[in-house]
C-alpha cells in the first residue's frame, strides 16, 4: 500500500466505521466468543507474497467485529468506561498519520506545547491550584509507578538511583484496600515488594483511617523500616470508595512522606464543581492521577498525572544522555523525562479537539447525567424486594446483588449472584462486572458511556429482572 491507496482505504475505513456506531446499539455488549476461536480463523504462518488490501479489509469485517467487546456501546456498564468521542477518534487518526515520536521538544515542538497547555487547561477545569504542572502518560498505572519510584528515591535520600536497593532497611508504602491493583503492581516493579505495601484498616465510609496510618508510620519508623510515601484513593474501582484525602495528606506531610492521589476515574468529575468535596485538600497533595480516557471522552490512553513539583520525579526518571541533547537550550521541556517510556505518542492533540468539540459545559451536562440515572436506577432496584443495594451510588458506580432466598447460606448466595450475572451479560443486552464487597459478591454498575441514554440505564434493571425470572 502506497499513500494514494491509503487515502481510498482510509475513507472505506471511515464508512465502515460510521456505519459501525450507527448500529453498534444493535449489537451484544459482550461477543459469545470462546478461547482459540479467532486465532483458529487466522494462518499460521506470515504471507511470503504481499496480498491485496481488498481481501486484508474483507477479512477484517467477518473476523474482528464479532470477536470484539463493544466498549463504545450505549450499554456498557462493566469495570469503567473507555469512552471514544468522534473528535476524539478524528484527533487520533491525525496524530497516528503524522506519526511523530514526541520523546524530546526537538522531536515535536507542537506535541510537547500543546501538551503544557491541555494541563493547564484540565488543571483549571477540575478547580486544581495552580502551582500544578504535569504530564500525560499512557494509563494510571504509569503513572502510580512514577509516584511510588519518586517515593521510594526520596526516601533513600536518591542513593537508589547509582545503589539500588541492597542493604538498606525496608521501604514501606501504605494505602487502603480500596486502592486498584495498579499500587500492587508498582511496588513489585519498584523493587520495595508487595510485603512492604501496608493496608491501612478503614473507616466506616469504606475510606482510608488518618489514625491506624498514623499508627503504622510511627510503628514502622520504630522498627528501623523506612517509609516513603501514601497512595490515596478517590473514588475505588470496586466500590467508588474515597479516602478522606485532607486528613491523609496532613498525616503524611507530619510525618515527612510523599502523597499521591489516585482519582483515575473520579477525577473526570471534578470539572462540576458539587463533586468536589470528595477530594477536600487534594491541593496539597504531591501527585495526582485521572484518566480523561474514562470519562471525558478522550480515546484511550490517555492518563494525566498532576505534579506539585517535577523536580523530584524527573530526578528519579529523567536521563539526558549526549544523543537526546537539544542543542543551545538546556532548560528546554522533554516529557520523556517526566515518565518510565523514552518514546511518547502525540497524545495531547485529542485532548484538544475534545475539548473544543464539547466544551466543559458539555462535558459537565453528560457526567451529571450519569451520576443522575445512576442514582435512579439504584433507586429501582431498591424498590424491587427481589433485589438489595449493597454499595450506594457514589457518583456514577454503585453495587447490587439479588437478595438471599429462605435458608441460603452465603456461599450458596453467592453463587447464585455469580450465575445471575453470567445469565445477564450472556443475553448481551448489557454488560456488567463483579466485585467481592466485605466478602460477599456484588455486582457493579459503572454508568459512563459517551452516548448513553437514559433509556440505556434503565435496561440494566430490566435485564437483572428477566434474568433473575429465569433462575
């Protein structure tokens, strides 16, 4: 394929796409699909000749679709949203076209400014102060890593950086056990272990207790261990618990140890400014994170992290070797720096077309919405005797089980929640995920679709009703 055929298959491709999301309503969420059967479908072996476009496309269509979760459907109330707005989509065809690796200034001024700019502008619209800067990332987890490497350097007083960490006392870092798994992951690859994250016991709310970390910093540091730093929870994805973000950071900066907040989902709704009380304080906060590729409409990936001060983070991941040097600037910002990857995708630029597309106030109108049908599904279910809330609507997510029969012991209720939910999402109709809460299975609910109705909501009753009928 040359450029001239690219711009026929390009437009083929954009038809097909159109026609994609004019019926994608009328697809199943989830795709009755079993392991090996698409790659039973493929050959074995990479072509020797090059093989024309026409039949690559047709095998495209009858293969992938069907094979594929929809996970722009109107219907997708599983994990969280990664939603996709068209201006979103036309951002990312532009920036994959151009191509750019946007590691270094020099690389691609307009990607690394427009970068500058899009924080500062999603920095102002979640009402953050503006001693933030930041940078984008691919996921949370990414970001959570870059945190918890900065807490782990600094704590060391940056000897980990030339020594590693042999010989030196335990480092320790604490979060509640409403934190993603993404804080596991990042102590295992930081070289602190998941033996050192400490889970700190929790309040009534779900939310961390400012007095057992206290109780366990002081505890540790008496035991000759080292700790470094608290991960901080807004809006948990099993259940949307938050932390009492406030009480934690004033417990933290006392006791000398980097903060960092995870709101990967919640953070997109803190451009309407009633939610932000779940976040109370996060301004002294030394990292924060939220994925605008869940809930504002930005493609995935697509993870902002906020930075207080870059200093110590770009001190523990920032290298300039000779063959990245800029030449004549040497205050110059190079994002590569500021993140784990030397490479970089141009990801700022669907985040400006997204929020010229929409504006805020678009933006803000679809997340109150969800938060709004959210709480009056809930409310249904409630009214149905056939069904308990287990977890309350915390902005947009909350949790539901049907109710235990006479005589049913737990773990017999459980199971027959877990088979409710296989009987719902194998209809197709919707799609919804599981969580264990205080030990009992629960169903979540996460509304976020882009273009999700209210009509859409709604059907998740109905099809937890049929399928508890036909229990």
């Amino acid at each position: 394929m040359n450029h001239e055929e690219l711009r026929h298959w390009s437009a083929r491709a954009a038809d097909w796409l159109a026609d994609y999301h004019r019926t994608i309503g009328t697809r199943p969420v989830r795709p009755d699909c079993t392991p090996g059967q698409v790659a039973a479908r493929l050959p074995a072996r990479a072509p020797d000749a090059a093989e024309p476009m026409e039949r690559i496309f047709e095998d495209f269509t009858q293969i992938v679709p069907d094979a594929m979760t929809h996970w722009q459907h109107p219907r997708f109330f599983a994990y969280f949203p990664a939603n996709a707005a068209p201006a979103s989509m036309l951002a990312e065809q532009l920036a994959n076209g151009i191509a750019a690796q946007c590691m270094l200034w020099q690389t691609a001024p307009a990607a690394t400014e427009i970068e500058q700019v899009m924080i500062g502008w999603l920095r102002d619209a979640l009402g953050l102060a503006p001693h933030f800067s930041g940078t984008i990332h691919d996921t949370a987890t990414t970001a959570t890593l870059s945190a918890v490497l900065t807490m782990r350097d600094r704590a060391c007083d940056w000897d980990t950086l030339e020594q590693g960490l042999f010989g030196g006392p335990a480092i320790r870092i604490y979060a509640s056990g409403q934190n993603h798994s993404s804080v596991q992951k990042a102590v295992r690859l930081s070289g602190i272990g998941t033996a050192n994250l400490q889970i700190i016991p929790e309040d009534a709310g779900f939310g961390m207790d400012p007095e057992a970390l206290r109780t366990a910093i002081r505890r540790d540091r008496a035991a000759g261990l080292r700790p470094a730093g608290v991960v901080i929870c807004v809006g948990g994805t099993s259940v949307g618990a938050s932390d009492p973000v406030a009480r934690i950071i004033d417990v933290a900066k006392e006791e000398g140890l980097y903060t960092h907040v995870d709101a990967a989902w919640a953070g997109s709704a803190m451009i309407c400014p009633e939610f932000r009380a779940i976040w109370q304080g996060v301004d002294g906060a030394d990292s924060i994170v939220f994925n605008p590729h869940k809930w504002l409409g930005v493609q995935f990936d697509c993870s902002v992290q906020f930075l207080a001060d870059p200093a110590a983070q770009i001190r523990s991941l920032g290298l300039r070797p000779d063959y990245l040097q800029t030449q004549g600037q040497d205050e110059i910002v190079n994002f590569n720096e500021w993140t784990v990857p030397l490479g970089r995708r141009f990801r700022a630029l669907k985040i400006w077309f997204t929020l010229r597309a929409y504006g805020l106030d678009g933006l803000r109108a679809r997340i109150r919405d969800h938060v709004t049908w959210a709480a009056e599904l809930a409310e249904r279910f409630r009214a149905d005797p056939g069904f308990e809330i287990v977890t309350e609507p915390r902005l947009a997510l909350f949790t539901f089980r049907a109710r235990a029969q006479p005589g049913m012991e737990a773990q017999q209720a459980d199971s027959w929640n877990a088979d409710l939910l296989q009987r719902i999402n194998d209809r197709g109709l919707v799609y919804l995920t599981q969580t264990t809460h205080r030990g009992r299975f629960v169903i979540r609910v996460s509304v976020g679709g882009f273009d999700c109705t209210r009509e859409d909501v709604m059907a998740v009753y109905d099809a937890a009703r049929q399928a508890a009928r036909d229990i």
